[in-house]
C-alpha cells in the first residue's frame, strides 16, 4: 500500500523527505513501513562516498563537485555523516557554511546524519536516507564520512563509487588507511596540494599500493591532486567519477556491487533487530529478577536464557519439546 508520505517522497518532497528521514533518525516503526514502500522506487540513483580523515576537505570538495555537477544538470542528494568531528571542532556548521552556494538550488538536497548518540545502526541508518534520496529521484548521492577505522570499510560498501581523499601533514594517514581502506578505495584524491608534502604523499601512497595484492578486479584507482579552495583538480575528479561509473557498468560489476551492497543492508538490518531485542530483554523486569534466582540456583543460566528468548539452546530439551 502506498502511503501519502511515500508518494510525496517520490514526487521530490523534500519537507516530506525531511519528516521520513527524522523518523529515521528516532528510529520509529512508522519509518520502517514507509522504507519498505519506498524500497521498490530506489535503484536509480549513483552513489559517491567520499571519506578520509578529519579536515582534509571532503566537505570543501564535495562543495565544489556538487557546484560540478550542477553545470552538468544533475540532481544531488547529500548525507554527511558525523560532520561534528573533534578536528574541526563541530564542522557542522561549518559544512552548512560551505554548502551555503547550494542552499537555494531546489535540485541539492543537503541532510546530516548526526553519529552521536547512535549505539550501531550508523551504516543502516545512512542506507535508510540514501533510499530516501534516490526515492527523490536524485541523479546522484554523495555520502561524507569521516574514515577512521571501520567506518571507511563502510563507506565502500555502501557507494558505488569511494573517495579517499588525504592531505599532507595530517600525520600518520597512510598508516591508518592499510587498515583496509586501500582495497575500498576507487579515487585517491590528495588535497592540499597547495602546501608542501602533496608530491611525497603521492609517491608514499604509490608505494604503498605498489605492494597491494592485485586482485582481478582490473580497476586501477588514480591518484588525483586538487587543491579544491583554489578550484584546481575538481574536473579532473568529477572526470574520474563518470570514468569508473563508465568502467563499473560496461564489466556489469555494477550489478555485483549493488547486490554486495544490499546484502551488506540485510546483514545491517537484522543485527540492529537482534540488538534491539537483547536491549529489550535486558531491559525487562523478569530480566533483572533473574539475578536471585540464579544466585540462589533456583534456575540455572542456560534454561533462563531459553525463557528470555523463546527458544532452545540443548539438544536435551529439544529432543524433550518433541517427544512431547
Ligand atoms: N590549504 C588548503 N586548505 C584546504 C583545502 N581544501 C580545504 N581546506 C581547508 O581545510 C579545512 C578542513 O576542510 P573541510 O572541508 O571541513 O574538511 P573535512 O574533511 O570535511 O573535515 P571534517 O568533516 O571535519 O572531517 C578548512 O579550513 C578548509 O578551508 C585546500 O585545497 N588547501
Ligand atoms: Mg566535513
């Protein structure tokens, strides 16, 4: 059944937009119905991740690519996920200042998705307003996460197409980006190349990737220098973008990523279920009854957990449920 929310959504409303993506945010039931109206409308829409660590101008160059785009006449959709990070000293004003350009453009769609607060869930909930966004009927989706750890893993698992952008003089980046990030990465972007260090970045960063395992996948990421405040290297990566979507649909390894991509949502999906049903199960009174019992042996740990779930952990008791 189509609700009237879902229908506004698809007819580009973005107040409507806005209200799912807030019930999104609250985690409420009433946004899992309409996710799973909208779910059959998404598929359209091109994915752009751009992560890499804090402050070295993923904002500033998702600024000036959506700018980019926009003389292309492409729509855009935007989540910036935890734009507050501790280098930038809460960047989220910050990032609304610096996509002010497009503020009054009816066709960018601006959203952030706060990362506090959020016990997990993060990558589902980032899934969630991409749908919303491509429901939109936008052309493309950029995604802004800061990368540190498991969160640029994310990044690539969600975007069609991943940017890792570094910057010189930001310390140990290459360090951390073997941590996996290397194989998530379509585009090297290597900003700040207005300062010194951008040259022996690239040649670190090539070494590094020199020594990578080659797997069949033929894509060979670039390695792109912009210096985005003074607008120079911005075509070249807005080049790059179209040229690996090229690359992706003519091996038809798009399809493969968008199924690896849906997978990835599922597994999102029911972890966040299963957490939300042990917080629950915690947080119940029998639960915290149990403590007395259990000290007192009255029940043993194992038949407790099965009462608290519904279910059988023994091969005893299940072979004991069906002689029954
Ligand atoms: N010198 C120089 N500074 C730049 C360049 N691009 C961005 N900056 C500056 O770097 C700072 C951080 O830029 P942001 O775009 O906020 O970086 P970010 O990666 O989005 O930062 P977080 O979202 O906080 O992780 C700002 O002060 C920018 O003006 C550049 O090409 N050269
Ligand atoms: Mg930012």
């Amino acid at each position: 059944m189509q609700s009237e929310l879902t229908e506004k959504i698809l007819a580009g409303d973005v107040r409507a937009a806005a209200r799912l993506m807030r019930g999104i945010e609250d985690d409420s039931p009433g946004a899992i119905d309409e996710l799973k109206n909208l779910y059959a409308h998404t598929g359209r829409s091109y994915i752009v991740g751009i992560t890499g660590a804090p402050g070295v101008g993923k904002s500033t160059l998702l600024d000036a690519l959506i700018t980019s785009f926009r003389q292309r006449k492409l729509t855009i959709g935007v989540v910036a996920v935890d734009p507050t990070s501790p280098y930038s000293g809460g960047a989220l004003l910050g990032d609304r200042i610096r996509m002010a350009n497009h503020t009054l453009d009816k066709e960018v769609f601006i959203r952030s998705l706060a990362s506090r607060g959020w016990s997990g869930g993060l990558a589902r909930a980032t899934l969630s307003f991409i749908h919303v966004l491509d429901a939109m009927g936008k052309d493309l989706i950029l995604v802004e996460a800061v990368g540190s750890g498991q969160g640029e893993v994310d990044i690539g698992r969600m975007a069609d197409t991943t940017i890792v952008v570094l910057s010189p003089g930001a310390g140990d980046e290459i360090q951390m980006m073997k941590a996996g990030i290397l194989e998530a990465a379509d585009i090297f972007v290597i900003n700040k190349a207005d300062k010194e260090g951008a040259e022996n970045l690239r040649i670190q960063l090539e070494q590094v990737l020199s020594l990578a395992p080659h797997s069949s996948y033929d894509w060979k990421s670039p390695i792109l220098l912009t210096a985005v405040i003074n607008r120079i290297g911005i075509e070249e990566v807005t080049q790059a973008i179209f040229d690996h979507k090229q690359y992706l649909i003519s091996t038809m390894k798009i399809e493969q990523r968008r199924k690896q991509r849906a997978m990835f949502e599922l597994i999102e999906v029911i972890e966040h279920s299963l957490r939300t049903k042990i917080n629950n199960i915690l947080k119940a009174k029998d639960f915290q009854d149990l403590g007395e019992k259990l000290a007192v042996k009255q029940i043993d740990p194992y038949s407790a957990a099965e009462n608290m779930m519904g279910t059988t952990l023994s091969r005893n008791q299940t072979t004991h449920r069906q002689r029954k």
